[in-house]
C-alpha cells in the first residue's frame, strides 16, 4: 500500500452502533497504523465518549469491508466503505 | 432469482403465482411466512423497526439464494423481506421454494430462513405498547441453526 496517499474511508453505522456513534455515516482519513479492522475499532474509540460506548465490547460488533463480512484481523487494503453493526436481526 | 427488500406488505398468494405460475415441472412449493409476534421473551410488542444496509442486503440475499439454488434441485426461489415500521402480526419476511419434489423445497427454505437471519444486515428494533424501544439482541439458536448446514 502506498504509505504517501491519505487514505479516505466512509464508514457507516448501523442500529445501536449508529445511535451511540451518533451519526449515520462519515468519512474520515485513516492515520497510517491504522491497518486492520481492529486497529480501526481501536482508534475510533479515542474519538468521544458515543464511539468508545459503541466499541466497548469490540467483540460484538460485526464488520463489512465493502459490504462483505469480515473478521477483526481483516486488512482495511483499499476499501471504499467500512460499515459496523450489531449481530443482525432480520428474518 | 429474485430477491426484494421492501417497504410494502407482500400477498403470498400473488407471489406464488407470479414466481411458479403455468409452470408443469413443479411438484411441490413451500412458502415460510416471518411475522411480528406480538410478545417476546415476556416482554409486550407493539411495533417492529426494521433496518437494513441498502446494497448489501441485496447482495447477501442474492448469494444466500445462489447457494441455495446450487444445494438442492430448485426450479424457483423467492425471498422478499420488508424495512420500516410493522406491527404485531404484520408480515416481516417471505420465502418461496420451488421444486420437483418436496424433500428439497422443505430444506431449502429452512436453509434460506437460517442464512438470512444470520447473514443478511437487518436489524430489528421492537417497540413496547408504553412508548419503550430497544434493538433485539441477536440468538445463539439462530447461529447453530446455520451452523448445522455447514
């Protein structure tokens, strides 16, 4: 990945993680130790209290890179559009 | 095969026809219904939100239903599943499975209600008669039902 490109993101919250966040969406510029899903979820919590009352059980929320599931050590690469929810409901 | 996601109620009926209509190699159709119950776990439900990711819905729905259709002898499959605000005893989802017999409509269905309810990003936000909302927690019953087509 090239290190000299800032990397804009859109990231999208749904359900709990939407309200506590408090924001639909937003785009943001990733620092560059900021490599995997974890590591994202890691630094939105130093963001204000509403992201780290979202993330404080990081195992619960879910992750879609491009809207495709994806596992915490997954690697952000060049994705557009990173989403974070809960478990889902539907059905 | 189609899948929707829709604000509108959907007419079993309807749906049925317009996916098998005329059509003579089909010797069994199974239809699964998902309505709002109005209570749960003993709490009173008035209401139902739903929300859902526009675009990977769809996209999930749809490689649900591919992998369904690559599973068992299909000749159709429908899945229509509703957004925005129901009621007890509203229609939340609709599943249609056509086949020569029945064995594979009946297990195609199951396998179809098991992936979406774990798979495709819905949430469901319930509302008691008081004016009291919060989101339904996700089920450990729904993840093992899944898991047992793995």
């Amino acid at each position: 990945m090239a290190t000299d490109a800032k990397r804009r993101v859109r990231l999208v919250y749904f359900a709990w993680v939407r309200e506590k966040v408090g924001l639909p969406s937003e785009d943001v510029e990733l620092p560059e130790d900021v490599t995997t899903v974890e590591t994202l979820i890691g630094w939105l919590k130093q963001r204000g209290p509403g992201y780290s009352d979202a993330f404080a059980r990081p195992q619960v929320v879910r992750a879609a890179l491009d809207k495709v599931h994806v596992k915490p050590a997954t690697p952000l690469g060049a994705v557009r559009e990173i989403a974070f929810f809960p478990p889902v409901t539907g059905g | 095969m189609p899948v929707r996601v829709q604000v509108d109620d959907f007419d079993v009926t309807a749906e049925t026809e317009r996916l098998v209509g005329g059509r003579k190699d089909i010797g069994a159709i199974v239809t699964f219904t998902g309505r709002v119950r109005g209570e749960d776990d003993g709490r009173q439900v008035a209401a139902l939100t739903l929300e859902h990711y526009p675009g990977m819905t769809e996209t999930e729905m749809a490689s649900i239903e591919a992998e369904a259709m690559a599973r068992w002898p299909l000749q159709a499959a429908l899945m229509v599943h509703r957004v925005g605000e129901m009621k007890a005893g509203d229609n939340i989802v609709l599943v249609i499975t056509a086949s020569a017999h029945r064995s594979a409509a009946f297990e195609a269905a199951e396998f179809l209600m098991d992936y979406l309810k774990t798979r495709a990003p819905f949430w469901k936000k319930e509302t008691t008669p008081d004016g009291g909302s919060a989101w339904v927690e996700a089920r450990a019953g729904d993840e093992d039902a899944a898991d047992r087509w793995r």
